[in-house]
C-alpha cells in the first residue's frame, strides 16, 4: 500500500497543505497566512475563500516540490466543528481542490472537521499515539474558536469528540488579536504579544477570570487591558496582563472539567497554544501535552495524519 496522504486545509486565515508519509512518520508541510491590512482584525469571509482561490496553488506547488510519490488519498477540512450545521464558505476551496484531485487521480477523499485537524496535529507532534486509544480532555484554543472537548477513540471514526465547555463571548485568540492592534502590533499579534509580554518585570495583579461553570467569559479582559494602558500602563505590562488572564482562564476551565468528569489526560492545541508563558504555567499544573510551535496554528498536517489514519483503518 502506498504510504503517501495529503492533507488541505483552508481556515479563515491559512491556506495549508501536507504530505504525511505513514511509512517513516515523517511530514511535509507548507502553509501561507492570508492577508490582513495593518490595524485590522481578521478578515470577512469573502475576503477569506478569494485570498484562498489565490494561494491554495502556490502552497500546494512548494508542497509537491519536494515530494516523489504517489499519493493514496486525500483528506481535507470540511468545517469548523464535528457538530450538526457546522460551515464557514473559506473551507469550500479546499473542498472543491481535494475533490478535484479524488476525482482525477481515482483514490478516496476523506473529510474532517478543522477542529479535530488541530487535535490531531496536537496528537502527531507531541508523539503522544497513545491518546488516540483512550478518552481524554482536548482545548482547541484559537482566534476563531475556545473550545474543550472530550474525545473518545470510535470504532468507524478514527476518534469522536463532544463539546465539555467554551467560550461565553470572545475566543481567546480574538482577545489576543484585539490586544496586540491596541499596541499597534501586526496581525495575527499572538508571537509579538509574547515578545512584548517577556520584557515585562512588574508583578501582575488582581487576574480573576470569568467562569460559568466551565465555560469562560473574555471580552470584559479586553476593557481591563484597555483601561490598563490608556491609565498609564506599559506596553510590556499590558501584554503580560492579557497573557496572564488567558493562562487563569485556561486553568480555571481545566480544574472545573476535571473535577466535573474525573481525571483524564489534557491535550492543548491551537495557535495560542505556542505561546511559551502560557504552555509552561500548565505544563507545570497539568498532566498535559501540546503541539508543537509549528503544529499550533492552523496548518493541514492533523487532516493529513487523520486521512492517513482513516485510509489505514478501513483497508485492514
């Protein structure tokens, strides 16, 4: 069998594509951000599937590059979530790209959502196969979604997942975005705003974040940085508070889940998940395991693992 599964993946702001080899476990990955103005944060949909129609070729051609082989399936990012009535039009490019391909080359198409591409990225780059035959707690921290699911490995499905807790207004990657633009930092902000909190040497005070339950609440942080930094506050002060509040929100979502479904293992991905200060305060408090830097934003390689692993697991 040929060992040799692509994976696409077209989020609201990368175009990705990759090229798992199930044979040496190795991945090829190449990715683009799409394009938002200075001083903006984020982009409207249209926007999004038009800059994609533009790059998904460019990607794609640096992808296949390096790559000798013949590919035994694709998989591709059909949606958001696993859940019923789950779309965004950016994800149609890569659907209609990975069809295109199905079709021409006569080898099957699997889809997955864009959340459990990120949780298989998490698993892959961590190393930590053995998750994929237990249940365990998974955050999908991002600019477009603050979620924790419990994921169950299934008998057809490579694994499925059911939503435990999530964000009540703003995502926490947004709260990020919306940050480091106040700055005047370049977006997506997330690795300048660690910069910038790094160099921070007060002491931060008074974080108390905002839980329902299990679920959090964001957008009255970004009316505290705000006010911090219009009130005289550092640069590096206030992207350490924005940090901070993130970190205690994340740790108050995982104490409530773990309490309410017993203890399990925890898995962190999405892009603000390659945040350092915040990986390394939970590593600390946690049985956890996170993606890799380059496996935390978005990217195709989770979708192409899970193609991979799908393909295999219905030709035993």
């Amino acid at each position: 069998m040929m060992p040799y599964y692509l994976g696409i993946d077209t989020s609201n702001y990368t175009t990705s594509a990759s090229i798992y080899d199930s044979s040496s476990g190795k991945m090829l990955m190449e990715k683009k951000l799409l394009p938002v103005k200075q001083g903006e944060c984020g982009l409207r949909q249209s926007d999004a599937v038009f800059h994609h129609v533009q790059q998904l070729g460019e990607v794609t051609e640096k992808l296949f590059s390096q790559f000798i082989g013949k590919l035994c399936a694709v998989g591709v990012s059909s949606r958001p979530r696993d859940v019923d009535g789950s779309y965004m039009p950016c994800f149609t490019v890569g659907m209609m790209a990975a069809k295109v391909l199905s079709q021409s080359a006569g080898i099957p198409l699997y889809t997955f959502s864009h959340q459990s591409g990120h949780i298989a990225a998490a698993i892959f780059s961590s190393g930590q196969t053995r998750l994929l035959n237990e249940r365990f707690l998974a955050f999908h921290i991002s600019g477009g979604t603050t979620e924790a699911v419990i994921v169950i490995p299934d008998s057809e499905k490579i694994f499925i997942s059911r939503l435990a807790a999530k964000t009540l207004d703003l995502n926490a990657g947004q709260l990020i975005d919306r940050v480091g633009v106040m700055l005047g930092l370049s977006f997506p902000c997330g690795a300048e705003l660690e910069k910038l909190a790094a160099e921070n040497s007060e002491k931060i005070k008074g974080v108390r974040p905002t839980l329902k339950g299990a679920d959090c609440c964001l957008s009255g942080v970004e009316n505290i940085c705000r006010r911090e930094y219009e009130h005289g506050a550092s640069k590096e002060y206030t992207a350490a508070l924005c940090l901070a509040y993130v970190q205690k929100t994340l740790e108050g979502m995982c104490d409530a889940l773990l309490k309410e479904q017993g203890s399990m293992p925890v898995l962190f991905a999405g892009g603000v998940m390659s945040d350092r200060l915040i990986r390394d305060s939970l590593s600390e408090k946690y049985e956890a395991y996170f993606a890799e830097p380059a496996y935390s934003a978005d990217n195709a390689s989770g979708t192409a693992y899970l193609c991979g692993l799908q393909h295999m697991k219905d030709n035993v």
